[in-house]
C-alpha cells in the first residue's frame, strides 16, 4: 500500500470503490442523512497535501480541495501543529463570554488584507453561512432597514436568511416554505451567455440599469435597502466572474444610497485568485466581506469583517459559542502565515499556467463552450453544442465521474460546469496530470455524445 505522504500523484490499487469503501457506503445509506450530494463514491482515510488516500489504499489527485477549503492542502505540517499545540493547552470557553489571546490576533492579521482606509472590526462564526446570517443581522441594525438585492446563481449559504439570498438551484429552496421576506434577486453578469453580447469586462450595463431604473423606482426605494449581497465569482453558481466595472458601479450605487455592501468572498478569497480576496482584483472596498472555507485549512471557522463605524452594535445583540474556537484559531493563524508567504503567489503562478495550457479547450473541444475564473478558481462549462450553448448536465457529470476513475477528484459547480479549485500548494507536475486527465475525460466523453 502506497501512502499518500510518498506520493504527489495519483495511484489506484483496484476497482472503484473498493470493498472497504462499499462498506461505508452501505452504512451511510442505512444511517445518514439523504440530503447530500455526492458525485461519486470517495470515502477518504487520510490526506497530505494535494494527495487524498481512501480507506481502500488508493491515492488520488485532490482539485477540489473539500469544496475550496484545504487551502494550504492536507494535514500540512505547520497548519497540523498549531492544532497540536492549541488543543493541548486550551480547546473551549467561548469568546462570547471570555477572552482568547489569540482572537484579536487574528481579526488584525484579517483586517489588514481587506482593503480601505477606515478602521474595521472582526466577527468570528462556524461557518460561512453563518458569517453572512451575521452580516445581513449588521446590515440591517445599522441601517435601521429591512431589504436585500441579490443575484441570480449566486449561493450564499442554507440556513434560512442565507438560503434566501442563495438563488443557484430551485432544489436548494424548495420544500422549505416562506423564506425572508424584502429579498429581490436581479441577474448577475456572465459574459458567455450574455443577452447583449458584451466582452467579459463590459457584461453587466443593462443589470445596473434594472437595478436603478426598475427595481429602486417600482419595488423597493433604495432608502429601505440594507445591502446588496454578491460574490465577486460565483462559487457554486458555476465559477462565473464578476467585471471589474459592475463591482465597482455597485459600490458606486451602494455609497449613493446608503446602501451595505456586502461581498461574499466564502469560496473565492483567502489567496485563491492570486489575491487575498477576489474583490481586491476590481479594487473595491466592501463594507462588510464575508470569509469562511480556506481561512482555517480545514477547520471549522468563518468571519465577517466590517467598518468599525458600522460594527457599532450593542452586547449581546449577537454572538456565538464557538464561533473563533482556539484550535481553529490557531489552524487560522498558521494557515494565514502560509497563504501570505508562500501560497497566494503559487496560487497566481499556477493559475496563469493552467488557463496557459487551457486556452485553447474551446477549440479542441466541441463540448468545451467557456473556460474561465481567476488564479486557482476556473470553471469549464460543458455544452451539448458550442452555437446553442445548450447545457449538458449529463456530460459534465459524466466527466467529473470518469475523472474520480483516473484518480482526479474535481467537483461540479452550477448546472454543467466542471470546478476547478485545487489547494493552493500544487506544482507544475501535477497540474500537468490534472490537464492531461481531464482533456482524456472531455474526449472520451465528447466521443460517446
């Protein structure tokens, strides 16, 4: 049995799943709950760093990173001995009712990557969910204001005020009954299906005139709006980025009106894009950002980071009990020093070589129709036919299947895209193997549709 520490490629021992794996995956059937989503039938051991082992002994290539969370990969060694050293000294108290040392620590060193020039303040949750039920809590108490604009694909989350900014799949919503109320969702830019024809930096005009001419004149005045709630790349809505112009004229729109801007940077930041945050790329200044996924390499933690003047609320007006929990302060702190040091420019470096090398998938694919997103963060939406642009759920799905059989674990992202969102660690070597995995997939694939 190979172990993954001695690996940085994939190696299969046998047919997938193996029979350890069948076990579990009968016992997850017989006691889980159904509501998840799994795409094929990984049932993972142990992992260090893009290398995932399954329970099996088979070693497979990670590009999906648990959904974009282990950002400075598996069990990296720095990242597993501050959690170590933490849980050894002190694990729980609750910094809703008592001090750590380290939380304001790590709110400064998370304050000083968010841009602006005012002083800003830190709230710690479990999850990104959570950091945006927080950030929409804020936004309402310090406008005095109760409604919310949002966007079309964007996924902010599943709990209820979170799911009700969250319009990415209609199965995400449905059977839940009334969700928040003073929710409007308008379209979000995406250049390759763009109605008007625009370029990737000009898609978005005519979502702004909506915005202003339509929805602040017949459904909501902007003086009742509380904040317009957006992810500079969509995550789950399938890796589709922003234009610089459209976050910048939000802002523009958001500092006329008094609007909160709130940018949802759960699965795009934390050096991901090449930056600290995919928003730094369009040079806005967001006033709240909301962080989560690769902030604790694996670790449950989350956070909200706002202008101290709008971060005014009283004791007790919110809190959590383990929201900035030691150890996963201490996973945040490590892995923080690792991203500013090492990762965010590999993650740059890396990604000019990947989108290099794919450059020319439109061309060589007819099932191919974009390829696109920022430094480790690309999607490749998969279609029936390059002219219609009809999605092809079924063979992305069947793409990111055989890849999982050729030891690639990539995930799916919006109705026919292949998500791309390695931990940030990876090298040449292995991005070579990715790419020649999948163009092996897409034409297998392409062969049979």
């Amino acid at each position: 049995m190979i172990a993954a520490t001695e690996t940085k490629l994939p190696h299969l021992l046998m047919q997938l799943p193996g029979p350890k794996a069948k076990h579990v995956l009968e016992q997850d059937a017989k006691f889980m709950s159904p509501s998840f989503t799994r795409d094929y039938p990984l049932v993972a051991k142990r992992g260090h760093g893009a290398i995932v082992e399954d329970v099996d002994g088979n070693a497979f290539l990670d590009f999906a990173a648990g959904i974009a969370v282990c950002s400075t990969g598996h069990c990296h060694p720095k990242v597993v001995e501050a959690i170590q050293k933490q849980a050894a000294e002190l694990i729980h108290m609750s910094g809703t009712d008592f001090y750590y040392e380290s939380l304001p620590q790590l709110a400064q060193k998370l304050v000083n990557t968010v841009p602006g020039g005012e002083d800003k303040k830190v709230f710690f949750t479990n999850s990104g969910a959570e950091a945006i039920e927080g950030a929409m809590k804020l936004a309402r108490y310090a406008t005095k204001r109760d409604k919310f604009i949002a966007f079309y694909g964007c996924f902010h989350g599943r709990t209820m005020g979170a799911l009700s900014l969250t319009a990415s799949k209609s199965t995400q919503r449905k059977g839940f009954g009334a969700l928040l109320a003073g929710v409007e969702h308008i379209p979000y830019p995406n250049a390759y299906r763009c109605e008007h024809g625009h370029t990737p930096e000009t898609c978005g005009v005519e979502i702004l005139e909506t915005l202003e001419r339509q929805i602040f004149k017949r459904l909501f005045d902007p003086e009742e709006v509380a904040g317009i709630v957006i992810e500079p790349i969509q995550g789950e809505g399938g890796y589709v980025t922003a234009p610089k112009f459209f976050l910048q004229e939000l802002q523009r729109i958001c500092r006329q009106h008094g609007i909160t801007f709130i940018v949802d940077e759960v699965q795009s930041g934390m050096g991901r894009t090449g930056k600290w945050w995919a928003s730094d790329h369009a040079g806005i200044e967001p006033d709240i950002l909301c962080s989560a996924k690769g902030i604790a390499s694996g670790m449950p933690l989350g956070a909200f980071v706002a202008r101290s003047s709008l971060m005014t609320w009283k004791p007790g007006s919110h809190g959590t009990t383990f929201g900035g929990n030691p150890v996963c302060v201490a996973a945040a702190l490590a892995t923080m020093d690792l991203i500013e040091t090492q990762y965010k420019e590999n993650a740059r470096r890396m990604g000019d070589y990947l989108f290099s090398r794919m450059a020319d998938w439109t061309k060589k694919f007819k099932i191919v129709g974009d390829v696109r997103g920022r430094g480790l963060m690309i999607g490749v939406e998969i279609v029936r036919d390059q002219r219609t642009k009809e999605e092809a759920t079924d063979l992305r799905n069947a793409i990111v299947d055989r890849a999982f059989h050729k030891g690639l674990l990539v995930l799916g992202a919006g109705a026919n895209t292949v998500r791309i969102s390695p931990p940030l660690i990876i090298d040449e070597e292995q991005c070579d193997f990715a790419l020649q995995t999948l163009e092996a997939c897409i034409h297998e694939v392409q062969q049979k549709a």
